[in-house]
C-alpha cells in the first residue's frame, strides 16, 4: 500500500542534495573546526559559509547566528539566557498563551525561578493583538515572546508591529520561527532574537539556529569552550550545520513557486473537507501557513481519526508532534475558545515538496467515510452532553 504524508509541521525528510552536501563532513572533512590544522580549517570554513549564508536568508549579520541542536534549545536560551542576563533590569515576561510547548515550559520554570509572566490571549483565530502587547508591557518587562506562525492551527501573527511596539519600549523580542523559516520571507530588522530548525525545511534533525541581535543582553545554558561567541559552548555539528544551510537556500530559492502550489492544495482540502457536516477549521482563514489545514469534527475523537487515517496510508496528526502522547485536549485549541470534546476531535494536514493532486484526491475521498463511521461508533452525537 502506498503511503502518503501530510505531516510537514512535525518533521521533513532529508533532501538528496542535502545529504550529498552533508556527506564529506562525515569521513573526508570530519576536523574540529576548532582546530589549527587543515582539516580542522576545512570544517571551520564549512562552518563559516553556513554562516553567511543564513545571515543573508534572514537580512542578518552572520555574526549574530548562533547554531544550537534545534528549536527546542534556541527557545530554552532565548528565554531563560535573557531572563537571567536581565533579571536586574526587571523580572516580568510576556508570551502568548498559544507558544510551542518549549517556551511555554520554559515560562513555567522561570516562574519557579522567581519570573512573573503574563500569558497573552488570542482571538478565535489564534492572533495575537499587538495592542495587547503594548498595555501589558510594565516597568521591569524585560521579554516578549511570540511565535511567527503556530505549529498547530498556522496562523500567521503580526510579528512586525509587536516588534516595532517591543523596539519602542525597550523590550527585547523574540520570535520562535521555526514553522515560518524557508516557507514566508522573514527580515529580522525588528526582532532580537529569533528560532529556526533544520528539520522543517528538509534538513537534518539536531539543528537550530537563533539569531542574537549585536547588543542584546543574554546568558549561555551551556558552558564549555565557548563556541558559537560564547552562547552555546561544545563542537559544532559541521556535517548537520552543513546540510540545514543547504536545506535553507533551496527552500528559500523555491519558496515563491513552492508556496503558491501548496497555497492551492491547502485551499481546495479546506473547501471540501468544510463540506463534511460538523466539522470547522482552525486558525485564521486567511493568515495561515501556505501548507496548514487543521480541523474539528464534533463528537469524535481526533486520535481515532488519524489511526483510521494511518490505516488507508495516510500519514496525520492531531496537533504538535511534541505533545502528541498526552490525552489532555490542546492547549491552543482551548485557547482559542474551543470546547475540550471540540478540542479532542481536531485532524491537521500539513502538505510538503512530495504532495500532488492524486494525494489529495486520496485523501479528500477516505477521509469522510472515516468520519462517518467513527460517528457512527461514537456515544456522543447532536443533543447529547457533548453540547
């Protein structure tokens, strides 16, 4: 049986040339870049070009990218190394209630430290009102984080103005990108530090980046040998480092085209899967990810469809792949003013390179039998406690 993969948001697979770029870092080039030698230069060199060349995919200085093992340890330092660096100046933080589980943690722990944070809401479609962000700035606010696009529902938050409000008042801010980055152009000129990974864009897992603004006050995690200026200390993954920025300047050379192919699949899936009784899409209609469709259907449960789903191979998901084992419903979607029984019967569908037509046609045709029947199983329908 053929299988067929609409999980993008959770991982990508590795490009041929990707891996071909990878490949003499392994064997043939494998020096520490920290070395003196010639193959320690060569690595250095490799390390380097990465460099420069995301610095010039971001409108950045090479200099202010950071590599790190991905988004999950750009988010913890973006956070907890400004928090600590800054806790003189102030101890408040500003998030939105819809952040990746890593910066929500992340808030959490420093609040056991001794932060105060404030979780911002969303409106039904999951943005963040920038006006919000300015009234809840205060005297000690030294971090406002909001996320370039949800990992979930795709929606697209206006990260220009919140920068230029944050830029105003002298607040550092960060943007976790790591749905945005080779998908939507990004130009850090009102962002102080931003998050980006490797494997969203068909590179290697075990690689991120975080863009530091020259001047911006932040503390390492991870003390050693001081690589990377200091902020994240122990050997560069040269072969993986290697491989995302190869991963990033083509999915940055195709983006226009690649974007308007997957904006037609994502479209056409809305329209017919909205078409099937009791179910609605999630996010902002419009503001959204090129490649994100995410769904509810009342009175079922969302782990059952993507099983029934992954049985007629088609490969799903309910939400972020980084909370997908627990049974509480999402948080996002709760935040967005679902019920928990709506929240539980949520489907996303996020397309990639590998998505055509014929996949869809597939897909759109075995997905509402399977509703169908999985209602038919259910306890809960219309008049029940479920409403």
């Amino acid at each position: 049986m053929s299988r067929f993969y609409f999980d993008h948001a959770a991982a990508t697979p590795v490009r041929e040339e990707v891996v071909a770029e990878m490949e003499p870092y392994f064997s043939k080039k494998f020096g520490n870049p920290s070395s003196l030698h010639n193959f320690g230069q060569e690595a250095k060199e490799a390390l380097e070009k990465s460099r420069v060349l995301i610095g010039e995919l971001l409108n950045a200085n090479p200099k202010d990218i950071v590599f790190t093992s991905g988004g999950t340890e750009s988010n913890n330092l973006a956070l907890k190394g400004v928090a600590f660096a800054n806790k003189e100046k102030g101890k408040h933080i500003i998030v939105s209630k819809i952040e990746h589980p890593c910066v929500m943690n992340s808030a959490k722990w420093l609040e056991s430290q001794g932060f105060e944070v404030t979780y911002l809401d969303v409106d039904k479609y999951g943005v963040v009102n920038p006006s919000d962000v300015e009234k809840a700035i205060k005297k000690g606010t030294i971090l406002v984080s909001v996320m370039h696009a949800n990992n979930e529902i795709g929606t697209v938050e206006p990260i220009e103005e919140i920068g230029k409000i944050c830029n105003d008042k002298d607040v550092i801010f960060h943007t976790d990108a790591v749905q945005t980055f080779g998908r939507i152009p990004i130009d850090v000129k009102n962002v102080d530090l931003l998050t980006a990974c490797s494997h969203k864009v068909y590179g290697p897992k075990g690689v991120g980046l975080l863009y530091v603004k020259e001047g911006t006050k932040i503390e390492p995690l991870i003390h050693g040998g001081g690589h990377e200026k200091g902020l994240r200390s122990g050997t560069e993954n040269v072969a993986g480092i290697a491989g995302f920025s190869k991963a990033a300047y083509l999915a940055y050379s195709e983006m226009n085209e690649e974007g308007e192919r997957l904006t037609k699949m994502r479209d056409r899936i809305i329209k017919e899967v909205l078409e099937i009784e009791d179910s609605f899409l999630n996010g902002h209609p419009t503001k959204r990810l090129q490649n994100n469709a995410h769904f509810c259907f009342r009175y079922i449960e969302g782990e059952a469809l993507a099983l029934h789903l992954d049985d007629k191979g088609i490969e799903a998901s309910t939400g972020s792949a980084c909370s997908s084992k627990k049974l509480e419903p999402s948080y996002v979607l709760l935040a967005l003013g679902l019920k928990r029984e709506e929240a539980h019967g949520s489907l996303r569908l996020t397309l990639g390179r590998k998505n055509n037509d014929e996949q869809v046609d597939y897909l759109l045709k075995e997905l509402p039998p399977i509703v169908k029947k999985l209602r038919e199983m259910s306890p809960f329908t219309k008049g029940s406690s479920w409403e």
